[in-house]
C-alpha cells in the first residue's frame, strides 16, 4: 500500500449526513428575498429574484449548457458582473464581454453601479449556503456511513490527505468522532485559532484541507497592523477585531474560482492541495460532481504519472456516470476519465452502502 493516500470529497459525501444538495440550495436561492431561517424571507428582496431569474433567462438563451443551471452557475455569471474593470468601477477583470451585458443589467434594475448588482447577487448566494448549512448542522447526526469509506486506511500508519470541497464540518466531526487526531490547518495563537498552513508539515498522519473555505471560519485583523488572519471560534478581542462581521470565508461558483484560487488564503490551500496531491499514489474520489474545472485540470495532471490508481465512488449507474461527465466537464477530461480502465476504477455505490472490503482491496493493488 501506497504510504500516502488522498481523498477527494465533493458535496455527495455530506448528503447522508444531513447537509443540503445542490438542487436544494438553488432552490432557495430563486426564491424571493434572503433566507434568514427555514420559512422567513425579507420583503425587500422581490427585485432580487427577479435579477436572479434575468440572469438564468440570459444565459438559457444563449445556450450551451447540456443540464440544468444551479446557483453555482448563477454566483460564476453574477462573479463576472461584481468584478468588471469599467471607468465607473473598481473591479478584477478587463472583460469586455461582460461590459455591455452588466451596463443593460444596471440599465433594467437601476442600481449603484454596473456592478452593484452582482455583488448583491453573490453575497445572497453565500448568505443561503451558509444559512441553509448552518440549520442542517444543528440537527443531531451519525457519521456511521463513512466508516466504509475511512476506517481501513484510518486503522494503518498511512498519511492520509483529505481534500473537502464542502463548508460544512462533517468530516471534522467524523474524526473526532473516531477519536482521530488530524491537522487542519489552524494552531493556537494568543487564545484564538488562527490558520496557519505551515502547521501541515508536522508529524500528524491525517490532514484535512478545506480548499473552499468553511463555515466557521471569519476574517480577522491585528490591532496593531493590518495584517489579515483567518480564525474560528472565539478570539482574543485584545489583539484581534473583526471588520466585516458577516463576511463569508468560502468559495462558490465555477470558473471563478480558478482566478479565487490564486488569492489570499485560499492560495496556500490551493498550493497545499495541488503539491499534497501530486505527492500520493492513490486517490479516492467520492461524492464529487466534477464541476472544479481547476481541480480537474489537477486530476489529469495527476492521473497522467507513473503508478497512479484513481477509485471514483457515485452513486449513479457506469453509463449515466459518463454522460453526467459528458454534460459537465471538458471533451478531453471526460475521454480520460472514461477510457482509462487500468488506472480509474469505477465502483457504482452510494457511500452508505459501500462494501467493507471495497478500500482495502483499491490500496492493496
């Protein structure tokens, strides 16, 4: 066996716990207003739906999308009016493209500025995932479906490197459930846990990397400097302050989030995956759409080197596997993923009922 393995979960691994799907999140997103608790919405926010259905309209008639479109699609489109370069804006991107298409948007809905309207729309799409998860947390739950998943490798002197693309806590909440100690990235520093990713270099054999944020995670500064640092919990008010109080610390979207990989702290997550990943021979997927075209583009990095060996864990058939592959990645990428039956291994499952032996077998060979 491989002396060190990775994991690579997407949001299917939370859904058995309690944590919303995607369906359901759009859901709550087209719905009029900003989600405050399960059946509350403010008033104020007729307008904001009716943006959020201008955009899906725009983006049906242009086509191109083989599935239906989800607040992923929704915050990617909103992302690029937010950060336009204009003469009237201070934004991120020179797109020209977006331009004429934000300044028709702010033409119909009259907002502050050509870009006002999609900073508006991001920050309601992050206030749902993080309501929405947030209310799902507190239900009492089991972690016994991911025993499957985890406890052999778990049971060996294996390194271990867990990649989440979820905000929720589930698998912190597995481990400790295990009595499992891991590394995610955080140490203590004058009382507060503060995010610090050179702490993954210690001897810890689990790692668990959150490489779209978290939902108990906030931004927060030094009194003394304006030094940004990432924390939880609670914090040292002497020393820290927080400036944005509701600020999210996660990652939305599609194609964006290859430019928000690049910046602040998810650029140490980014590297820390990506170098972490390239160092294992073995990766389980399990629970992931395939909706990440950069962590795609590292999984064929990855798959292309000596002695790799991929397991995939979907709960969808061999064949609707590929069309779902077809329908959300890339012409090449789905040709790779679906042709290479001697380095991928497909097993038709849900996590709950995976087979006892179904890991042990995968690293043995």
């Amino acid at each position: 066996m491989s002396d060190q393995i990775a994991y690579l979960l997407g949001a299917g691994a939370s859904i058995d716990a309690g944590m919303p799907p995607t369906e359901m999140i759009t859901e709550c997103v087209r719905k009029k207003g900003t989600r405050k608790s399960a059946d509350a919405f403010t008033n104020r926010n007729e307008e904001l739906a009716q943006k959020i259905e201008y955009l899906i309209c725009r983006w049906q008639m242009l086509g191109g999308l083989k599935r239906d479109i989800n607040y992923e699609d929704i915050y990617f489109l909103a992302y690029q009016i937010k950060n336009i370069k204009t003469p009237k804006t201070v934004g991120e991107f020179d797109n020209p493209a977006v331009v004429p298409f934000a300044a028709e948007f702010n033409e119909i809905f009259k907002g502050e500025s050509d870009s006002y309207h999609g900073e508006q729309i991001c920050e309601h799409i992050e206030n749902v995932v993080v309501t929405l998860i947030r209310e799902k947390d507190k239900i009492k739950k089991t972690f016994d479906y991911l025993d499957n998943l985890f406890l052999y490798p778990l049971s060996q002197e294996v390194i271990i490197n867990i990649f989440t693309l979820n905000h929720d806590q589930i698998i912190e909440q597995f481990l400790r459930s295990k009595e499992k100690k891991f590394c995610d990235g955080f140490t203590e520093q004058s009382d507060t846990d503060v995010l610090d990713t050179s702490v993954y270099d210690t001897n810890i054999l689990i790692n668990l990397y959150k490489i779209h944020g978290s939902i108990d995670w906030k931004r927060a500064q030094y009194n003394d400097s304006n030094r940004d640092v990432i924390i939880r919990g609670s914090f040292n008010n002497g020393i820290l302050n927080i400036p944005i109080e509701d600020e999210k610390i996660i990652l939305c979207g599609t194609l964006n989030k290859m430019f928000q990989y690049h910046q602040g702290e998810f650029a140490y997550l980014w590297t820390r995956f990506y170098v972490k990943l390239m160092q294992c021979n073995r990766l389980i997927i399990a629970g992931y759409g395939f909706g990440d075209r950069a962590v795609n583009n590292a999984l064929i990095h990855w798959i292309g080197r000596v002695n790799r060996r991929m397991l995939i864990i979907d709960c969808k058939s061999e064949m609707d596997f590929t069309v779902h592959l077809e329908r959300n990645t890339t012409p090449y990428f789905s040709k790779v993923f679906t042709e290479d039956d001697c380095r991928i291994k497909y097993v038709n499952s849900k996590i709950d009922e995976l087979k006892e032996d179904c890991i042990e077998e995968f690293l043995k060979t």
